[in-house]
C-alpha cells in the first residue's frame, strides 16, 4: 500500500490456490482495505 505521495506504508500477501486473475485482483482489493481499516485508516 502506498500513501497519496507515493510512499510505501505497508504490504501484504496471501496464498489463494488455483484462481483467475480477476479473483486475485479482488481478493488483494479486499484484502488491502480491510488491512487499512485493522490499521486505523479511515479514509482512502
């Protein structure tokens, strides 16, 4: 994840198996915001 400057603030990562594409891009999609928000970002 990167702030609005550009800055690395943190990563993840996560073992999805066998998948398409399109649901590995929606997990990560999910799987950021919902890091962001245990994190204490509110606003994105």
């Amino acid at each position: 994840m990167c702030d609005t400057k550009g800055n690395w603030i943190l990563g993840f990562n996560r073992f999805l198996g066998v998948c398409s594409v399109l649901e590995a891009k929606l997990w990560g999609i999910f799987e950021g915001l919902s890091l962001l928000l245990k994190q204490g970002f509110d606003r994105f």
